[in-house]
C-alpha cells in the first residue's frame, strides 16, 4: 500500500505540475499575443504615416511638374504665335510687293499692246485708205476705157 500511495502521490504532483505548467504557458501566450499587437499597431500607424508623408510629396512634386509644364507650354505657345505672326506678316509683305510688280508689269504690258493696237491700226488705215484710192483710181481707168470703148 505504501507503493501505491506513493505512485498515487506522484501521479498527483505531476499532474499538478502540468497543470502550473500550462498556465504559465498560457499566461506567457497571452502576453505575447498583447505584445504582438502593441508592436503590430505601432508598425501599422508608421507606415500610414510614412504613406502619408510620401503621398503629400508626391503632390507637391506633381504640382510643381504641372506648374512647370504648364509654364513652358505657355512659354512654346507665345513663341510659336510670334513665329507665326512674323511669318504671316513676311508672307504678306512679299504678297504685297509681288502683287505690285505684277500690276506694274501687266500695266507695261498693256501700254505697250495697246501702243501696237494703236500704231497697226494706224498702218492699216493708211494702207485701207491708200488701197481705197488706188482702187478708185483704178475703177475710174476703167469706166473711162469702156466709155471710150462705147463711143
């Protein structure tokens, strides 16, 4: 009987000290568990504001790129309608002067046509008129030939 109760003792401080054991470990589990949520929530809070201080820099780079964008498309755009501008009044210009010349040339021209209009049908009258006479003379010799004839 001494070895039973003795087994019986034993059995029951090792089943004691299992039980002691698991709640230490539970006990240790539970403060681990606290701790790795304290540690999670800190990591998370960091990085939303680590996210959120790149994300207000990013705006700021992006605004200031914009700015400067829009600064040199406005910048091109004055340029390019200036270009434009002095180009159009160039092209005008010369429009001008060869719509000058051209006039000046077609008046020359014109002048000189009618000039030649005028000296040719000059010519042609005086030769139509001397044409005119000389076939006069001409009909007259010859009324007179057959009157002469006739008699």
């Amino acid at each position: 009987m001494k070895s039973v109760l003795k087994a019986f003792l034993g059995v029951l401080v090792v089943s004691a000290l299992s039980i002691a054991m698991a709640q230490d470990v539970a006990t240790d589990t539970t403060k681990a568990a606290k701790d790795t949520a304290k540690a999670t929530d800190k990591a998370a809070k960091a990085t939303g504001s680590a996210t959120k201080t790149a994300a207000k820099d990013t705006e700021k780079g992006t605004e200031k790129a914009a700015d400067k964008t829009g600064d040199a498309t406005k910048t091109a755009a004055k340029g390019t309608a200036k270009g434009t501008e002095k180009a159009a009044d160039k092209t005008a210009h010369a429009t001008k002067v060869a719509s000058k010349d051209t006039a000046k040339g077609t008046e020359k021209a014109a002048d000189k046509t009618g000039h030649a209009t005028k000296v040719a049908a000059k010519d042609t009258a005086k030769e139509t008129d001397k044409a005119a006479k000389d076939t006069g003379k001409d009909v007259k010799k010859g009324t007179e030939k057959v009157v002469d004839v006739i008699k």
